[in-house]
C-alpha cells in the first residue's frame, strides 16, 4: 500500500471517531432535555397541573425512547390516564401507554409496577358490569320485597277479618 492510502485510511478513520463523538455529545444533550422535561412534568404532578404534566410526558413518549426516561414517563402518563370514574375508553387509553412499557422495557423497574396496574385495570370493566348486574338484581329484589311486605300487610288485614268475622258467626250461633 501507498502512502497515500494509508493517509486516506487515517483520515476516514478521524473522521468517523468525530461523526461518533458527535452523536455521542448529541444523544447526552437528549437525554439531558429530556430528563429535565420528565423532572418538570414530575413537579407539575406535584403542584397538581397534570394537564400540563400529561403534555410534557405525551412528548418525551412521542420522542426515540431512552431508558430510564421514556419508561418512567409511559408509566407516569398512563397513571394520568386512568380517568376518576374509571369509563372503558379512557381506560383503554390508560392501558395503551402501560402495555407500551411493558413491551418496549420489560425490564424496566417501571415495568413491573405496570404489569400490577394493568392486571388490575383490564379487569375493571368486568368488574363494572358486575357490579352494575349486582345493582339491578337489588333494585328487582326491593321491589318484590316491597310487594311481599304489601301483600303479607293485606294478608295479615285479611286474618283479622276473618277472625273478627268467626267471632259474630260464634256469637250468632251461641244464642
């Protein structure tokens, strides 16, 4: 080989060492924006802002994940996600970013905790409509129960009566 290959070999190996130091440099300034992002989203939380917590966590997901950071979020988002009267769309939404986790970093500490909460919340819908079954079959139970205690007042009326009636058919026949 020439010298001048050997020169051409030295200099695209410098210049890949500095297209690598680059997006070294580059992929620490992101995680560093990111993790600042994450850190504010976590005080919002906080101060009770989730609306605008949930924005700053819906951009670090959105974004190449980084462990560590995007995992925390998914599972931080999901929890905002998870609506106070627990309706089944929103709960899909909620389980969405907490599958997501779980499959994108299932080793991930956050993951683990995702894995309790999303068991729990995919059986919320079942449980609703048990519970709203185990409501109308009390509703229908007042109601024949109403009915019975209605029906045993005419009955205990009716026993009366008659005993008042047995009593002037005995009197009558005494004479």
């Amino acid at each position: 080989m020439t010298l001048r290959n050997y020169l051409f070999i030295i200099m695209v190996a410098c210049l890949a060492g500095c297209a690598t130091i680059q997006k070294s440099v580059e992929s620490r300034q992101q995680r560093s924006a990111r993790q600042e992002k994450l850190a504010q989203a976590v005080s919002l939380i906080g101060k009770g802002n989730t609306e605008r917590a949930s924005k700053l966590l819906a951009e670090i997901v959105a974004a190449p994940g980084i462990p560590g950071i995007t995992d925390e979020a998914l599972f931080r988002l999901g929890l905002l996600s998870v609506p106070p009267d627990l309706e089944r769309e929103e709960i899909a939404h909620a389980l969405k970013h907490l599958e997501r986790l779980q499959r994108e970093y299932p080793v991930s500490t956050w993951a683990n905790q995702a894995a309790t909460l999303t068991d729990f919340l995919s059986g919320v819908p079942r449980r609703i409509e048990s519970t709203t079954e185990l409501r109308r079959q009390i509703k229908t139970l007042k109601d024949v129960n109403l009915s019975l205690t209605r029906e045993n007042k005419e009955m205990r009326l009716n026993i009366e009566k008659i005993k008042a009636l047995d009593l002037e058919l005995e009197k009558k026949a005494k004479p």
